[in-house]
C-alpha cells in the first residue's frame, strides 16, 4: 500500500478496447478502484473482466451504448464514481459531455468544456493558434458561406488547396483541391461528408503542403499554470489520413526546430488556459518549416511512443491533473531517450483495409526487452464488426532508431494472429523498405508504397 492518498478513490471509464485497458491499469497503480462500461457486444471483452466493477449500458450500436450520455451518466450515479475518464474516440472531446460531467459534480478526466469547445472547432482553433504567434498555412479564419466564397479564397491563396470540416478530425472531411472546377464538383459532397460525420457541414480553405510530414508535439499542463512539451511523435505513415505507424522522436527534426515546435505548442495552450494532457499537430515541410493543424484535446493512441522514450506515464499525469495536483516534471526534466515506434495492428484484409472481423483461433504476442502490446484480445475471442478495426498497438523502443527498426522488425515476425486477417503483413514490408528505414517518406509513402 502507498502512503499517498490516492487521486480519487473510484473510476468510470467511459470506453473500450485496449484504453480501457490502459487506463485500468493505471488506475490499478494508483490505487483507484476502476468501473468498466460495455455494450452488450463487448460482454467478454477484457476491460470488462479487468474492471473492479463493469456495467452494461446498451446495445451494440455506439450511438446507443458508448456515445449515450445519459446512460454513462447513469452508470457513474450508480456505482457511486468520483470521475470519468472519457479515453479516445467516443465522447473524448465533447464539449456538452464534459459540461454534463461537472454539472453532475463529477471529475471530467481531460480539458475542461471551454478549452475543447476553442480548440474543437477548427476554425476556432486556426484564430487561436494565429492569436498565440504560432506558424499557419494561409488559410480562411472561419467557414467559408459557399462555394463562391470557397473558389474566391482558394484563387487567393493558390492552388492546391485543402477543404477541411470545420468541426472535424481523425482524417475525416478533407479532400484535396487543384483546380476551381475541382472546387465546384467536390464543394457539396465535402460539405454533405462532414455533416455526416460531425453534424455540420461547414467548411474552411487552408494551403495545402504537397509532401509534408505530419509531426505533433505532447503537451500536459496542470491547473496551476505549470505546462510542459514532451517532445514529438512523427505520424506521417497513413493511409486517407488514419495514422498507421508512429514514431518517437522524429528523424527530421533538429533539436532547435523541435524546441520552436514544443514552444509554439505551449503558447497556444497558454493562450487557452489549457488544462490536461493534448496534442498539438503540425505539418512540417521539405525545408522544416512548420505549421499548425489542429489541436487534439484528448489522449492519443500513439501516446505509448512518448511514454517510452520520456519515461512518463501520460495516463497517470492525467488523472492527477484532473485531481488537482501540479505536473510531476517541469520541462527541465523532459529528456528524450531512445527511439520508439508503434504499429496499429487493425482487424483488415492488408490489401484492400477492408474491416475483417471474426474470432481469433491462436494469438501469440512477441515479447522481449523493449516490446510492448498494449491489446484487448484474446484466443477464441471474436472481433465484433462495431467499432474500430484496431486491435493490438505492438511499440518497441530501442537505444536508438536502428536499434528500434530491428526490434520492430523481430517483434511483427513473432506476431501471430489466425482466424482473422490483420495488417501485421503491411507493416512487416513497411519496415523492410529501405526508403522507410531511412526516414526518407512523407504522409504520402502509403500511397506511393502501395502503387509498387
């Protein structure tokens, strides 16, 4: 038992998969009693057999189950939590959720409603990053009123240019523009696809950087004013703008950039008062210039490679941020060591990424000093077809990036998945490319590498 007080004594978490996991565990170290939430697809998942306590909170169906508010709500009531911890996806940035949260006298594990509110809508977050000094893209301030307006900016800018969501993420609502007609013929069908996925169709016009690479800087601050850069995560591996591969830290980045990089990232979490752990996202380009995307006011699921080679839990920091108590390192204490990857091991046919569920018939995970699976799954477990196709994250961290790539590499041959099929086989190639062992690729190297 430790002698300090635990941060809070019970947990819900408002999640699934390996997150809940994560965050189980976590909790577990810290002495936090843990309430898992599930639909009824995921009766046998892991989380709900790891869990202290586990409710189920409907059907299969996400908009029913773990994007139901109130029914998360009503499980926390029940069993008596103290917070909620939202993980990734699902309700991890909305705003009304984490309002809900507080107004209920919960803890919300994560930023508060405002700071996900400034920097959700993209916009929003574009005029606040601009306010803070940090480098953009040109680029409209606010959603453009249609396509007129769109061709007039676009014309202003230069072709090409990139149409984004404006309440959008996670790659989705983005298509890449090259001339006014393409403009007219894409406009609507941009705009209908964001509506879709967000429930607003509105759109803005931002440059777009041919082949850039997509790095993004950690941040935590607490709500004491103490606000931290843990150095970068290179996520320029991906397929339509899913990450697949990341890496810690960035080949490219030279130790003067990456500290402009961090400082811009903590300028603007100043400028919002930001509180909790958050990403900040940039395109960098062939002359290391770089450039904000978006800001990410939750967890993310390459947050492992950070961990390996800082040595700070970011689960752990967040749950103590959301208790109150100040950063456990100050940014003199941010050493980065080593060299991580993580790998996204999907439930996908490694040819066409079409989802492939099923039940998995053997299972054997590589191990070894310096490997690291962070999974949900399990022999004769069956991947249900609800959810994202994710079912393993394999990191490996080794002394430096060769070292790490040779690890990478023995850990995916070790890997075995049957019954299902998965995407190890595509990032075995990958790891065997010279142009990626190299570091010689941009966010375009799937498109290329798949075209070979």
């Amino acid at each position: 038992m430790s002698s300090k007080k635990p941060p809070f004594k019970k947990i819900l978490i408002a999640n699934r998969g390996e997150i809940a996991l994560r965050i189980i565990r976590a909790c577990r170290e810290l002495e936090i009693k843990t309430v898992a939430v599930y639909s009824t697809a995921d009766e046998s998942s892991l989380h709900v057999k790891l869990a202290d306590e586990a409710i189920c909170i409907g059907p299969p169906s996400p908009k029913l189950s773990y994007l139901n508010m109130m029914s998360i709500l009503s499980a926390a009531e029940v069993t008596g939590v103290e917070a909620i911890h939202p993980g990734y996806g699902f309700l991890s940035e909305n705003a009304e959720f984490a309002r809900l949260v507080r107004d209920c006298k919960l803890t919300f594990i994560g930023p508060t409603p405002e700071n996900i509110e400034a920097m959700g809508e993209k916009t929003r977050a574009r005029a606040k990053a601009r306010e803070a000094g940090v480098p953009m893209l040109p680029g409209t301030l606010s959603a453009v009123a249609g396509v007129e307006e769109a061709i007039e900016a676009s014309e202003k800018i230069g072709y090409p240019v990139i149409l984004k969501a404006a309440a959008g993420g996670g790659g989705r609502g983005i298509f890449i523009i090259r001339s006014s007609k393409d403009l007219q013929d894409s406009f609507q069908r941009c705009s209908e696809e964001a509506k879709n996925a967000f429930g607003d169709g509105s759109l803005y016009v931002e440059k777009y950087c041919e082949y850039p690479r997509h790095v993004e800087i950690q941040v935590a601050c607490d709500k004491h004013g103490n606000r931290v850069y843990l150095g970068e995560r290179d996520c320029s591996i991906q397929r339509r703008h899913q990450k697949l591969i990341e890496e810690a830290p960035s080949a490219v980045l030279t130790p003067e950039i990456r500290k402009a990089m961090g400082e811009a990232a903590i300028a603007l979490c100043k400028n919002v008062n930001y509180e909790s752990v958050g990403t900040v996202e940039f395109l960098v380009d062939q002359d290391l210039s770089f450039y904000f995307m978006e800001m990410n006011t939750r967890i993310q699921v390459e947050h492992p490679v950070t961990e390996m080679v800082t040595g700070v839990d970011l689960i752990k920091e967040m749950i103590r941020i959301a208790a109150g108590e100040r950063l456990s390192v100050d940014q003199k204490d941010i050493v980065l060591r080593g060299h991580a990857f993580e790998v996204r091991i999907n439930a996908e046919d490694p040819e066409t990424f079409h989802p492939c569920p099923g039940k998995i018939t053997a299972l054997h995970v590589p191990g070894g000093y310096g490997v690291r699976v962070d999974s949900f799954v399990y022999d004769e477990y069956k991947v249900v077809p609800f959810y994202d196709s994710m079912i393993a994250k394999l990191i490996v961290h080794g002394k430096d990036r060769d070292e790490a790539v040779a690890k990478m590499r023995q850990a995916l041959d070790e890997f075995v998945v049957k019954g299902i099929k998965t995407t190890i086989p595509i990032h075995r190639q990958i790891f065997a490319s010279q142009q990626f062992v190299e570091s010689r690729y941009t966010t375009r190297f799937i498109e290329e590498f798949l075209q070979k």
